[in-house]
C-alpha cells in the first residue's frame, strides 16, 4: 500500500514538474494573448503552448531532464542512446500534459483559498470547488501512470534498444554455434578414435576415448544451459577465457604452444577464445592432423592455428565470418588463407 502511494505521488511530481519547465514560455505567450480573457484567445494561447512544448523538447537540455525524470519518479528504463525523436515525443507530452492540468490547479486556486476558510460561498459550493481540485489532482497521477505506460511501450521499440537486442542475439546465436559445434566436433573425433581402438582391439585407448566424449558432452550441455539462461534473464553471453584453453584442447591431437595468458585483458581474451575455438572446430570437421595452436603474447595478441587439409577449401562459411567479425570488434583482424597443403588461420588483437 505505502509503495503504491510513493508510486502516485511520484507520477504527481512528474506531471507538476512538466508544468514548472514550461510555466515560463507559457507565461511569456500569455502576456500578449491575454489581453482580453475570451475563450477564443484562451484556445490560442493552449495551442502556442503546444508549439513551445514541442520546441523545448527539441533542445538537448530539456531532454537529458526528461530522461532524469523518467529513470527517478516513474522507473523508466531509458536506454543510453535513445533516439532524440522518441525523447521529443515524451518531452512534448510531459510539458504539455503537465501544464494544462496544472493550469486547471491554478484556475481553481482562489476558489480554493476561499473554500477552505469557508469565508464566502455556501457548503455546497466549497465542496464543489474541493471535488474539483481533488479530480484534477488524481487526474494528474492517472497522467503520470499513463505517460510511463506510454513511455514503456514506445521505448520499447526504440532502435537503439532494438539494435542491442538484435546484437545479443546474434551474440548468442555465435555462442551456440561456437560452443555445440566444438563439441560434436570433438565428440564425432573421439567416437571414431573409439571405434578404430575397438577394432584393434584397444580397450584401453577406447575406454580413454569415451571418456572424453562423455567429458565433452557435459561440458556442452553445462554450455547449453547457461545460454538458455542467457536467452530466459536478456543478458549478454559470455565467452570464456584463455585460461580455459587447456580444457578447449583436452583430449585433442593438438600440439600447443601458449604464452602467458594471465595478463591479457578480458575483452580479447574473450574474442582469441572464441576464435581458437572456431578454428579447432574447423579444423576438426574439414581438415586432418597435424594441428598446432600457437599464441603469442606481445604488444598484440597473435593467434595461429594450422592444419592439414583434405581436398580444396571451400568459400568462408558461418564459422569463418563469425571469427572475422570477433577479430573486428576486438579491433583486430582475423586472416585466413591455404599454402602447400596447410590450412592456417591468424587472428591479431591489440592489447
């Protein structure tokens, strides 16, 4: 009940202070409409302080208090890049809207004073003078609920927001491709390597073999779970680091060498996983031992990964332009080309 009533006094203020920033243009305008009190020049008057309403929501100043005054009195979540003609919408509503059922307020405001001193006019008419300043009031609150319910729906389409979305999904349409597909690389390689040890046999290379197939394949529904959760909560997925590297290549036929990881920063240390881990995958599905990962350490990040290929490469597939597009956030650059039978991908990020 008390977090309903902080609600509705919020929504008043909200309305109250779209009045205050417009007062002084509308008295400006009033100065010279007014001079003769007819309905005529009181509509003309309304309908310049629509116009000033509209001017001062395009000035940047007033728009940064209107994103204030969303976010404080009616918890508006106002993404950090709106669009200025979403802004100038709910600026102009919340000025004008403020002030005309302000300017009802003041209008009743001498009946008011009298009313309650009840010096002039009988019961029934101060009862109705304070009916009508109590429907204005709640009229105000009723405007701010509906300005924010307004304000949630048309930021909701806003393109910034919209742009933000459409990246998280594509960032996490680049995770379960990265992740499942790493994983059934792995898994397809060391189901074979347990069916050859089988055929030998080796029940010993093959118990070895399952087990990393049973190994990568929780690691790959742990994956696939904490993306849906990403998908359920909104928020953004997040790539491993390449202190995970070791577990990247667990199991594999890959000859690494790494330099020190402890040091680099998280953003492309992020980006070089993921990247390692598309190239792996690639060289898994397409190419043949041996593969090698090397990762230098210096001014700039240097990732190669090379490997034998089996037959003439075909063009940059999902995976191939998914690691362009890493290296290119990062700031870097991801590179591949095929030389004498050897396929090699080399992605360079600055630190």
């Amino acid at each position: 009940m008390k977090r309903h009533a902080v609600r509705a006094v919020r929504a008043g203020v909200y309305q109250l202070l779209g009045a205050a920033l417009l007062t002084p243009a509308a008295v400006a305008l009033g100065l010279p409409i007014l001079v003769e009190l007819t309905p005529q020049r009181v509509l003309a008057w309304w309908a310049a302080c629509l116009l000033a309403a509209v001017l001062l929501a395009v000035t940047p100043l007033f728009r940064r208090l209107e994103v204030t005054a969303l976010s404080e009195l009616l918890d508006v979540d106002v993404p950090r890049r709106a669009d200025p003609v979403y802004l100038m919408a709910l600026t102009s509503l919340h000025l004008y809207g403020g002030a005309t059922l302000s300017a009802g307020l003041v209008a009743l405001s001498p009946e008011l004073v009298r009313a309650a001193g009840l010096r002039r006019g009988a019961p029934g008419d101060s009862a109705e003078v304070l009916l009508a300043a109590v429907a204005i009031l709640a009229a105000m609150v009723v405007a701010g609920f509906g300005q924010r319910w307004a304000a949630r729906r048309l930021l909701r389409t806003e393109p910034s927001r919209v742009v933000d979305q459409l990246g998280r999904r594509q960032a996490l349409a680049m995770e379960l491709h990265d992740a499942v597909g790493h994983a059934l690389s792995v898994v397809l390689v060391q189901a074979m390597a347990a069916q050859s040890a089988l055929q030998r046999p080796d029940p010993a290379a093959a118990v070895q073999s399952l087990e990393h197939v049973t190994a990568t394949a929780r690691h790959a529904q742990q994956d696939l779970d904490v993306l849906l959760g990403v998908l359920d909560d909104g928020v953004s997925a997040q790539t491993p680091t390449l202190e995970a590297l070791g577990m990247l290549t667990s199991g594999l036929d890959v000859h690494t060498s790494v330099g020190d990881v402890h040091k680099v920063p998280a953003a492309p240390s992020r980006a070089a996983f993921a990247i390692a881990r598309e190239a792996l995958t690639n060289a898994l599905r397409h190419g043949r031992s041996p593969v090698t990962l090397d990762l230098a350490v210096g001014t700039d990040l240097v990732l190669t990964v090379d490997n034998a290929t089996v037959g003439t490469p075909g063009g940059p597939g999902r995976g191939l332009t998914g690691m362009r597009m890493r290296a290119r956030l990062a700031g870097g650059t991801c590179t591949w080309q095929e030389v004498d039978g050897t396929w090699r991908v080399q992605a360079r990020l600055p630190l």
